[in-house]
C-alpha cells in the first residue's frame, strides 16, 4: 500500500564535484573519477526521477575516461548488453566546472538553479529535508551538489545558495562513500511509505 504522503521530484539536477575538492590534510585538490560512482549514482538519480547528473571535472584524461565509460554504456556492447544500466547513465553530463552545470541548466528553459551542496561535516544554518521539499515542490530548478574525495572545499560551500544537513547513522562513525551518501539522500527526499501486507495463514 503506498502512502499518500509521497512528494515529486521536481526539477531536480544532480553533480558530482572532483574540484575543489579537499583531501585528508585538508589541501585543496583535484580527485580522479570513479566508476562505480558514475554507476551507482546515475541509477539511484534515474529511480529516484532526477532530471540529469552532472559529473564535474576540469582534467581532459579525466574527462576521456568519463566519456569512455558512459559511451561504452549508452552507445556499445554496453547498451544491448544492458539497457537498463544504459538508460541510467544516459542522465550523466560532463562539465568542466559548475559554472558550466549552471549554464547548461539555464538553457533549458527553467532559470537559475539554486544550489545546495551536501557535506558530512556540520554547518551552522543548513536547510533540513523537509524544507528541501518544500523548495522543490513550489518550483524551478534545484542543483545538489556531492564532493568527492574527503568533500568540498569550504570556499565552494561557502558560495552555495543552501547547506542540506549532514547525513548522520547511530554512531560516531562518519566516512559514507559519496554514492552511498547520494542514495541516501535521495531515498530521504522521495522516498515512498509501503506497508507490507499480512501473511493470510
């Protein structure tokens, strides 16, 4: 039975940050792409109706590795192999930088993107789910934004429109990879009550 307090996606972007990203010592660095991040969150963005996911990236090698991986996916053996896996990352985009996310966005017609990034660390003034909701619901696009690595930077979270509120589990324990974070995140937004029916004996 599916609960009637269930909520639309809207018009919501996803990108994956591999600058400025931070490192353990907290250097500003620039992180490698991951395949299985280009999986796993494209699929959990196609279950979850995110209107496209935006792998950022300013490095050419890194770039050609990403293009490589989708393209093998969407357009080779990949894609009869598995249409399903093809129809997820049919969502990825990849951008040089978030300005060129933006502008991409922009061009679809639906204005300015507002932006919220995720983090594991704490910050003063984060916006919780239930107003990310709200935002969606009343209209116009929202970009979320993951960092690779060990995050974003400071300087580029300090420059995002909205800090969503960390992820958190029942310890202290606190080092989600980044695609686990995003299909958390993602479930908690849109996530769709089911209450299992009783067994008949």
């Amino acid at each position: 039975m599916i609960s009637e307090k269930s909520y639309k996606p809207g018009s919501l972007y996803l990108a994956l940050i591999h600058y400025p990203v931070i490192n353990k010592n907290g250097d500003e660095i620039v992180s490698a792409v991951t395949n299985l991040d280009l999986h796993d969150i494209s699929r959990a963005a196609r279950t979850y109706g995110v209107k496209a996911f935006y792998v950022v990236t300013p490095l050419d090698d890194q770039k050609s590795l990403a293009e490589k991986i989708v393209s093998h996916w969407i357009r080779g053996t990949g894609a009869t192999y598995n249409p399903i896996r093809r129809e997820a990352l049919e969502l990825i985009r990849i951008k040089d930088s978030l300005e060129d996310v933006t502008e991409h966005i922009r061009s679809q017609g639906e204005g300015e993107p507002r932006t919220i990034v995720t983090c594991a660390r704490t910050h003063q003034g984060s916006i919780s789910y239930d107003r990310f909701r709200e935002m969606l619901n009343n209209g116009g696009p929202c970009l979320l934004i993951f960092g690779t690595a060990w995050g974003l930077s400071e300087d580029f979270i300090s420059k995002a429109d909205y800090v969503l509120d960390s992820v958190r589990g029942q310890t202290d324990y606190n080092h989600l990879s980044v695609r686990s974070a995003a299909s958390i995140i993602l479930d908690r937004l849109f996530r769709v009550e089911t209450r299992n029916s009783k067994l008949e004996t």
